[in-house]
C-alpha cells in the first residue's frame, strides 16, 4: 500500500502528468479514488514553492553550463509568456482558473512558472496555485469516474 501511494505522489509531481495521470495511475495501482485524489493533490503541490523560489536561479545556471537546453528554457519562458497577460488581468482568479482546468499545458508547474515570471510572491500565488491543484483534482476524478462511483 505504501509504495502504491509513493508512487501515485511521485507521478504527480512529473510535469506535464501531474495529478491529471497520478490519480488515474494510483486507481489502476489498486488505491480507491479516495486515497489517489489526496494523495495526487499533495504530490503535485510539492514542487511548486521551489519552482516559485528558484526557477529564474535554475534557468540562469542551465543557460550558463549546459548551453544545449537554452532552447528548452526559451520555450518555457516563452510558454509563461503566452499566458502570462490572462493571469495579469485577473491577477488570483486568473492564476486559479489556469491551474485549474485539466488540459495539456495548464497545471501547477506552468502556473508556478508563470507566477515567478511574473514576480509573484509566494504567499500570493501558492493559495492560488493550491485552490487550482485541488479544483482540477476534483475534476478529474469527476470525469475519469463520475459522480455516481466517487459517491456510492
């Protein structure tokens, strides 16, 4: 049991995957959806004060000594860019409703990394970024097993 739940923590903090693929992933593992949902939420929260806190760090240092992934970084920070303006106009509420809706590119990693683009602080973006996780959260489990198998 213990492993099933590491394991559905660690795929809900890969990016891209994050709790979308960790709460499917720790269901099919043999957890109830009850035990994948928290599980996934958390897991997917860990990372985002560090992404917060120290990404511009991280990129500056990739930049410098691996100068083959300035691309990749580019188009990370390009990719915060784009969404950068929806999050600006709605400030908590446009952070919130980015992480929240589960689809390809949205997510705790790109709002963390739009809220450090953007200079947020921690205390402002993490309440949002959390209320999104768990609202997504909420979401999926709602469309990967209705509300009748989550309630009976």
């Amino acid at each position: 049991m213990l492993g099933k739940i590491l394991m559905t923590l660690a795929v809900s903090m890969i990016p891209v995957i994050e709790l979308r693929g960790a709460i499917p992933i720790g269901v099919a593992a043999g957890l109830s959806p009850w035990l994948a949902i928290p599980v996934a939420i958390i897991g997917n929260l860990i990372p985002v004060p560090f992404i917060i806190l120290f990404i511009r760090k991280v990129f500056a240092w990739m930049r410098r000594k691996m100068p083959r992934l300035d691309g990749v970084v580019t188009r990370l920070e390009q990719r915060a860019e784009n969404k950068k303006e929806t999050v600006l106009r709605y400030e908590f509420w446009g952070l919130f409703v980015f992480v929240a809706i589960p689809l390809p590119g949205t997510g705790a990693w790109t709002g963390a990394l739009i809220a450090a683009m953007l200079d947020m602080r921690l205390k402002k973006a993490m309440p949002s970024i959390a209320l999104g996780v768990l609202t997504a959260g909420i979401i999926v489990a709602f469309v990967t097993y209705g509300a009748g198998a989550l309630l009976f």
